[in-house]
C-alpha cells in the first residue's frame, strides 16, 4: 500500500465536546443512539472507539458544544478519562494532516430524525432567537431583583422564583429558552464549578413588562454528590440569593423549544414541577397578548407532589378558564390516589385527540426525564384510541418543530 494513504487512514476526525461551553443538560448523551456519550460529576465526553460519527446528538445540542472535531491519529485519541480532566478543548495538533475524507464510518449511521423523539427544528412562526451572547469568557453581570418562595411554607420542597435584572446590557431572549449560571467558587478537586442550565420562567418582554429582565424557577437540591462537588451547588447558591446580589450568566440556549407566533397556534403543555417555568413564560406571553384576539388554545397538564409543591399554584388558579384548560395531578395528596399528569391527560382524551388532530398545535413537555416515556405513551394511546394514526403524526408534529421534549 501506499505509505502516503497508509498515513492518512490512521488519522481520524475525533468528536469532542467542548467543556467550557457546555451546559451538562445531558441531550446529548440522550440521543446518541449507540451509547457513545458519557458524563461524570464534571464534564460530558465522547468515546472515541465507540462514537461513529452519525452527527445525531449535534442539532439538538443547545449551545453547539457538541459540535467539536479533532484530527488525530487513531492511536492517539484521547481517551474518555483524558476528556474527563479537562478545562478546555486542546487546540488541534497542525502536525496532524487532515484526513483526505470524512471516515466512511459515516456511512448508514442513522440520521437525526429516526433517533430524536422531540422536534430538533422550531416552530416555522417562532421568532429567531439569539443564542450564545455571553460566554464563559465574555459573561454577563445580572442583579437579583427578587427571590420568592412558590411552594407552601410548610412544604418540603423549596421551589422559588428568581427575578434577574440586566440593567443596560442587551440580553434579548425567548420563552422556551434557557441561560447558564455560574456558581462562584470551586468543587472539592479545585475546579471552578460548572455552569448550569435554567429554564426562563418569563416572556421575552420581561418579567415585569418593558424591564430588561427575566426569572427562573429554581428548586433547592439538597443531595451531595459522592465526591461532593456536584448537585445542589447552584441550586442552593440561587435559593439563598438576596436582592442586590450579582450573578455570573452565559447564554441564553436553545433554538428549538420555542412557541409559534402564529396567533391561532394551539399550545398543549405537559410539565412537572421545575418544568412548569417554560409553560409559565408562554402562557404569561399569551395572556398579555389576549386582548389582541388570538384565537389559540391553551391546555395544561402540570403535575406536582401535592397543592402545596405545586409552583405558581395561585397565579394559575386565578387565570380564566376560557383562556387555559388547567388540568393538575397530584401523586402525593395524603388519602388520595397517585395521580400523574399522564393518567390527567387520558381523562380528558377526548380534547387531547382534538387538539392532536389540528395542525395548528404545538405540544411542549418538560421536567422529570421519567415522565417522558409515560407522556408519549398517554400521547400515543390517545391518538390511537381515536383513529389517528400515530407513527405518521408523530413523524408530522416532529417534523413540523410542534413536538417539543425537555426532560431531565
Ligand atoms: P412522585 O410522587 O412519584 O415523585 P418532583 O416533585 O420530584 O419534581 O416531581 C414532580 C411530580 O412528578 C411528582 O408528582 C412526581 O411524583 C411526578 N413524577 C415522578 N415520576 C413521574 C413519571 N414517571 N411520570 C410522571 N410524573 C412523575
């Protein structure tokens, strides 16, 4: 063989994430059809003897962290644990040639859209969102401007609403978007702790009309990590902040989970707990914009332990019910039985199938990653049961940027 040729097929295009951009939301390694992506307490990683390149985890990624290439020599790759300790992407070695071609490990790797459940593509009225203004090297300075409680103060879970304030500095975002915090400080290794992703609880005018500002909807994680590092850093930072205090933030995230503009789009939202912050920016959007005679529907399903655990419980009991169909389910209302917002939205069957049945819909889902099999089972149920034929409404909704995952 030719030793020119020979030198270049040893040389492969390796995948890597990259570590100061991503958010740990864990898409990815969720895609990845052949279980190529891993993570520890710290960073996200591609296992180079096992990826083959099928490009499925790069459109759903939010922040393009996912989308990083290295030429090195096959015997060379680095390795998961190599990835694990690193802070950022080495730069590319130039002694490295670039392969003549993609490696033909590309080919018959399943495309996208026969491994993402959800839509990878927004709805075709959403508006373009800007993604990315602020970075881990270039962030913004955001100013609590209130800290609310939202569960009962009797109940266990500490869930709360977080007003930040950008002052003069553009930060233009989306309901259905996300943005990055970065907790001060380091974990037990030295390390400055990781970014971590909130879901906008606001629309895009903000959370007080005409303010520059926006909220999230935090709860207080109270496990540790094993190596102590990890869970509940952020979270807990975000729950004990008080008004004045200054937050690091990068983004905002997310292309995809965003609501059509389309005054007569239909709106059906699933969401537990944490999950309700996206339909809460979404709703509040729409019911600023009611008088202005949009015909769309709202159907909510939101599931919660209890009353008490549910977030934004009175605000949403105060809406009018000709303006959302509010369907909750508790699963831990002592004397009563579990309830899931699945099992909530077999009982409306009926005007869930209409709503499925209408091309105007777009349908969000968001919170437990558990809750995501047992939706699109309910989803799937639901058409069958009234003659819609599923596989091809499922692909349509997928198609069309109206089926929406965020689980977690
Ligand atoms: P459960 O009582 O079984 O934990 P959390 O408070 O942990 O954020 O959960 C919000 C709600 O989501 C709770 O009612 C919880 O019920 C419920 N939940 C847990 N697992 C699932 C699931 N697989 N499908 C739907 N809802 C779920």
């Amino acid at each position: 063989m030719d030793a020119h040729i020979e030198t270049r097929i040893d040389i492969i295009r390796q995948h890597l994430i990259d570590p100061e951009i991503c958010i740990r939301c864990n898409t990815c390694e969720e895609t990845c059809p052949i279980d190529a992506i891993t993570h520890d307490g710290v960073n996200y990683v591609v296992n180079a003897e096992v990826c083959n390149g099928c490009m499925a985890c790069v459109p759903p990624c939010p922040t393009g962290a996912i989308d990083n290439w290295r030429n090195v020599v096959r015997s060379e790759a680095y390795s998961v644990d190599d990835q694990f300790g690193w802070e950022a992407l080495p730069a590319q070695n130039e002694e490295v040639d670039a392969p003549v071609e993609v490696p033909a490990q590309n080919e018959e790797a399943p495309v996208a859209s026969d491994t993402v459940r959800g839509s990878t593509v927004a709805p075709w009225s959403a508006a373009r969102p800007y993604v990315q203004l602020y970075t881990h090297k270039a962030p913004a300075l955001a100013t609590v401007v209130g800290n609310y409680r939202l569960t009962d103060a009797a109940a266990p879970s500490d869930i709360r609403h977080i007003v930040l304030d950008f002052g003069a500095l553009p930060f233009p975002v989306l309901e259905g978007q996300s943005i990055g915090i970065l907790p001060p400080g380091t974990s037990a290794d030295g390390r400055a702790h990781h970014v971590r992703q909130y879901s906008i609880a606001s629309p895009r005018d903000g959370e007080r009309p005409g303010y520059n500002n926006l909220s999230l909807t935090v709860k207080r994680v109270q496990r540790e990590d094993s190596n102590g590092s990890g869970n509940g850093v952020c979270s807990n930072y975000l729950c004990d902040l008080q008004k004045g205090d200054v937050v690091t933030v990068i983004g905002p995230f997310g292309n995809t989970f965003l609501m059509p503009n389309h005054p007569d789009s239909h709106l059906l939202m699933i969401c537990t707990g944490t999950g309700s912050a996206p339909m809460r920016a979404m709703t509040e959007y729409r019911r600023r914009r009611r008088a202005t005679g949009e015909t769309g529907k709202l159907m909510l399903f939101f599931g919660a332990r209890t009353r008490g655990e549910l977030p934004y419980f009175g605000p949403l009991m105060n809406l009018p019910k000709d303006f959302i169909d509010t369907n909750l389910a508790f699963s831990r209302t002592p004397g009563e039985a579990k309830r899931y917002v699945q099992d909530a939205m077999r009982e409306r069957a009926d005007d869930v199938a209409q709503l499925l049945g209408d091309g105007n819909t777009h349908v969000y889902v968001c919170g437990l990653r558990g809750m995501e099999d047992g939706v699109m089972q309910a989803l799937e149920s639901i058409a069958r049961s009234h003659g819609l034929d599923w596989p091809a409404l499922w692909e349509q909704l997928r198609r069309e940027g109206r089926l929406h995952l965020e689980t977690y």
